[in-house]
C-alpha cells in the first residue's frame, strides 16, 4: 500500500504491487497511468453485467468501467473513477475555500451534461482534471453509497467493503464547531451539504492500498479539520438544478456546491490541533489520529450527523 509520510503535502506515495498481485491484476480494470491524458475512447464502451459479479474485486478485475444491468451509463466517467495510478503523483494546487471551487465550477465547459464526460476531455484536462489535487477543510459529514455503476452496481457488503465512501467537506469552522459539540442548527441540517465539496473514497483505491480506511474510522472524525488529496475530476452525473448547487438554476433540492470531486481520495490526513494549512506539518493519517480508532463506533451523541440531510429533508444523494 501506498508508503504515507506524516505531514507530508507534496506527493502520493506508492509502492510497487506484489508479485502475486501484479499477475493477478494483469487483465484488471486499472487504467494504466496518464497522468491527466485520457484513455483511448473508441475502447471505453459501457456494458452490461454478466452474473458471478460477487465483490469488487471482481468487479474491477473484469470491467474496466464498471458495469450495469442495463449497460446504459457514461462509461468514460466511470473510468476516470477507477484510476488508481498516475504519472506524475504531485499535488498540483490546493482549494481552501469556498471562491475556488465556485470559480472552478463556473468555468465548466458549454453543453456538458450527465452522460457526456467524453466530449469534453480536453477542456476538463486543461482545468485540471485528472490530476492530484487537494483540499483543506472540515468533515461535515460521510455516508456510504448504494448501487453504481462504476461499481457494478453491487451491494455494500457486510464491512462497507463494495461502495464508494461519499464525503462532504466544508469550509465553515463555526459549523464544524457545531458538529463537533453536537450543537447543529435545523439550518445548519439543511444547508451544509449544499456548501460542501464531495471526495470520495472508493472500494477499488482502498482495498488495494488502504484497508484501514473504514466508515467507522471516518465518522470518528466528524467535525476536524482535513486534509484530503486525490484525482480532480467532475462528476458530470450530478450535474443537474436538482442536485448541483452551483449550477445556474438550481432548485432548492440541491446538494452539493459543485460537481467538481476528487475522486478517488488517494490521502486523508486529520489536523489534531485544529488550526493547520496545506503547509503544516501537524497532520495525521486517517489511522494514526488519536481519536480514529479503527472499528470504533461513532460517539453515541452524534448518531446522525453522518447523514445530513438535504434542504427538502431528505437523505442527501450521491454517485
């Protein structure tokens, strides 16, 4: 697994797969790396599932974009998701506030939609897609996803182990306070996802790098500041007024400030002291934080502020 080195901002650090792992991934869905290039697209076609999909192992052994029942899905997205290696592993820039990312959405190219990631390969790489980037902010909150496609569309598995980790980071250190001393508002509920950046860890990344990177591990940390570094992309399924807040026009459903991600998250770091920058050397990865214990449950005063909801009150979404 990736060699991570405490207080580290400047690259993703990698090891080379065993042998018998190396053999065994030879015709696996790993995209070789491309340091922001993209994949040759008259080989990125969308298929459906075939039975025996039992875990994501297979998943991604066989089906280098994921697969569906009905074949129907953005295939190129669903490829960008599962990268796990790239060229150059240097964190290219950092967003710290809520400006950045607003200017980074406003600046999505004219007539992408939710199922034409291809179209606009160069545009998104020329913004930064398909780079390491991170973010330094505060964990508003996580939730495990369902079914996707760039997940076979498998279920959760008995420890969480098929699904992407869905997690909201925001920018609010009043709000994270809240969380924190389980002190949350009614508007604090409805309104922090549509303020937050979504990073995602997936079932692919983890179980070939950081099995110690679980949901409960993850909720220990509600409310700390973060430092988070993976792959820059959009998630151009969400984008829609109904669900992307930054979009011009979006409804009140909303929840989620930009379509922008990283994805897959390839480091989490907590700040024990609660006041660091990208530069501090105060960091600690997600197992070595004082109070991240692996397996731990969340702390019983704060059961649901893993789920926050949206602004209908609904259980926020996510792909």
């Amino acid at each position: 697994m990736p060699n991570k080195r405490k207080g580290g901002a400047g690259a993703v650090h990698t090891v080379a797969p065993m042998i018998p792992l190396a053999i065994a991934l030879l015709h696996t869905a790993v995209l070789p790396s491309t340091g922001g290039t993209t994949p040759n697209l008259s080989e990125v076609v969308p298929v459906a599932c075939e039975e025996g999909v039992e875990d994501y192992l297979a998943c991604h052994t066989e089906y280098p974009t994921g697969c569906s029942v009905n074949g129907k899905y953005d295939a190129y997205l669903n490829e960008f998701k599962n990268q796990v290696e790239w060229k150059d592993e240097t964190v290219q820039g950092w967003l710290t506030d809520e400006k950045q990312i607003v200017k980074l959405e406003k600046q999505l190219p004219d007539g992408l939609a939710k199922a034409n990631h291809g179209n606009f390969v160069e545009q998104l790489a020329g913004q930064g897609e398909g780079k390491i980037y991170g973010v330094v902010g505060y964990l508003y909150s996580v939730k495990t996803e369902g079914k996707e496609s760039s997940n076979c569309q498998l279920e959760a598995g008995t420890d969480d182990e098929n699904v992407d980790f869905h997690i909201y980071i925001g920018f609010d250190p009043d709000v994270a306070d809240r969380i924190r001393n389980n002190k949350l508002t009614t508007t604090d509920k409805k309104t922090m996802n549509s303020k937050s950046m979504i990073v995602e860890m997936t079932p692919h990344y983890r179980g070939r790098f950081h099995p110690e990177w679980t949901f409960a591990a993850l909720k220990q940390q509600l409310g700390k500041q973060v430092r988070v570094t993976g792959q820059l992309m959009v998630d151009n399924e969400h984008y829609q007024a109904s669900q992307d807040c930054g979009l011009a026009g979006h409804t009140s459903a909303c929840w989620r400030m930009t379509v922008w991600e990283l994805h897959p998250v390839t480091a989490f770091e907590i700040c024990e002291g609660g006041d660091c920058d990208e530069n501090s050397t105060g960091w600690d990865p997600l197992a070595e934080s004082a109070s991240g214990d692996i397996g731990a449950p969340p702390p019983a005063s704060r059961p649901d502020v893993g789920e926050v909801e949206n602004q209908d009150g609904k259980p926020s979404e996510g792909s």
